[in-house]
C-alpha cells in the first residue's frame, strides 16, 4: 500500500468520489472533483485546502466533470444522476445559468473542447444519448451526436485527429468507440470494437505525436488504439485483477502515459511508448474510480470518499 505520508490528502467528501478533473483558477493549479454526495468540490494543489464552498445544486450524485476556459473564465461542468449538465464559474464558485436538461438519463460521460474558436462540453447519458453545447450560450449544437444506441455511453474524450476535432465516445455494449467530427458533426469510419466484455473507462492521448484512444475492460484489461490507422498498438496490457474503470493520459517525467484505477484497489501507470508499465503498482485502502494527471506530472487519484494527490519521485 502507498505510505500515507507520501500523498497529500484532499478530504471532504462524504461519499464515493467518482469524477476527477484538474485545471487552474487564478494561476493556481487546482483539482475539480465530484460524488455521490451530490457535491463538487474544487482543490488548491498547492496546499491541498478546499477552494470555497462545494458547489451544490445536483439533487442527485455527480459522476461526471470537465474542465475548460469561457470567456477567459475557469470553469467546470458536470453531469450527474439529476439528468442535467451544469457549467459553473470556478473563480467565484457560482453556476453559469440554468441547468442544461436535453438528457433523459443520468450523465456519466462528460468533456469539453473548442471548435472554431468556441468553447463546447460533450456530454453522455445512460440512455446512450451523446450531445454537443455551446457553453458561451448554454444550448445545445444541433441533434445529439449519438442517440439511444441502447448502451450505456461510459465515457467521452476530445482531442484532435488528422487535424480535426473530434469527440470520442465509450458505450458499454461491447465495448465500441466511436470518433465524430465536431466540426461536420458526423462519424468518422466505423466502430472500434475494443475489448470483447463490458468496458467502463477511456481517454484520449498523444504518442508520437499520432492521436490514440486507452479503453480500460471489466476484465482488468488495457488497451491503446491508433485513431488513425483504427489499429489496436500492440496486446491488451494486463496487471489489473479486477474492472478498470478510471483511465486519464497525460505526461510524467517527460513521456506519454495512461494511469489507470480499478476496483482492485490500485492504481497503475503505463509508460505509452513501450506499453509497460512505468514504476510499481500503487495500492489504496478503497477501490478506485477517478483518476487524473496534472500538467506538471502528478497524480490525483479518487478512492472512496478521499482524493490523494501524489508527486512521481
């Protein structure tokens, strides 16, 4: 198990904490996190306090949130199990307008990008329901990307293929991934089919300077897809002995990797480039369902109702 003494604990919540997301407030790096409690509650890295008051207004639990910038503007937005999106100002900790309420199911998926110029969050539903917003007007941008596929819609990630912007989204039911471009609003290619059981996690990353897509797999399994050869890069990776269900990419120490938590009650960090792992297994006294890495490389982890927060040495 990890020594206590070597993380810095953000604690607070009174329930699991499922949703993890960072940014910067004011030029301080933050943690923005989300749970069952039905709060969000945003954390200054820097001295691991409570930033304000958790921000309340959900009448159910928060399971998704996403960071991004409105009108030079920090924000968040989350999705709970209320079915609405909600954009909040982080700098004043107050919501931007009403409740967004197109969703007929809870959110879990939630992500944010800019497209021509204008900021816009995607966001999921258990419905199987994918819509695009722009958060400048807090309305919705067209029909909903993907609609009722009958598979719960996991996650969804942006980022940049072949120099487009593109959403990429998560559905259960066997696992498939879908690209759309958020420009045309169309899908591009065919499904990936990743793994061959329920898959719950997903983030987008860079390595070699190519888009990929990192799915985690109830059957404790990792894999990294080419999203623009639609290639699996090398075999499932395996360590995990239980369902993957938090994956986040970003840079430690100078290379690519995706961080992966499971219900195992570890957490684990693969180095992109190889496919292997980078440094040992961290284990947590709670399983894990949220996991983020901060610009300058470390770790912020969601375990039971707790937030870690752990510096790679």
């Amino acid at each position: 198990m990890v020594d206590r003494s070597l993380w810095q604990t953000l604690a607070g919540h009174t329930s699991s904490v499922v949703g993890v997301a960072t940014g910067v407030v004011d030029g301080r790096p933050v943690a923005v996190t989300s749970s069952g409690d039905e709060t969000v509650r945003v954390w200054d890295l820097a001295t691991g306090r409570q930033v304000g008051q958790p921000l309340t207004g959900h009448t159910f639990g928060v399971i998704g949130v996403a960071t991004g910038v409105v009108d030079g503007r920090p924000v968040a937005v989350t999705g709970g199990a209320d079915e609405t999106v909600r954009v909040w100002d982080l700098t004043t900790g107050q919501p931007i307008g009403e409740p967004l309420h197109e969703h007929t199911h809870w959110v879990r998926a939630v992500a944010t990008a800019v497209v021509d110029g204008c900021p816009v969050a995607v966001t999921g539903d258990y419905d199987g329901t994918v819509w695009v917003w722009d958060l400048t007007t807090r309305e919705q941008i067209g029909e909903p990307l993907q609609e009722r596929f009958r598979s719960d819609v996991e996650a969804v990630a942006t980022g940049v293929v072949d120099g487009r912007p593109v959403a990429v989204t998560l559905t259960d039911g066997g696992g498939m991934v879908r690209v759309w471009d958020l420009a045309t609003r169309e899908q591009i290619g065919e499904p990936l089919r990743t793994h061959t059981g329920s898959v719950y996690g997903m983030a987008m990353g860079v390595v070699d300077g190519g888009p990929v897509a990192v799915t985690g797999s109830h059957d404790g399994t990792v894999r990294v897809w080419d999203l623009t050869t639609r290639q699996p890069i090398g075999e499932p990776v395996t360590g995990h002995t239980d369902s993957v269900g938090a994956v986040a990419t970003g840079v430690v120490d100078g290379r690519p990797v995706a961080v992966t938590g499971s219900v195992d009650k570890t957490v684990r960090v693969w180095d992109l480039t190889t496919g292997r792992p980078s440094g040992p297994e961290l284990v947590f006294p709670a399983e894990v369902h949220a996991v983020a890495v901060t610009s300058d490389g470390r770790l912020v982890v969601g375990f039971g109702h707790e937030v870690a927060v752990l510096a790679r040495r």
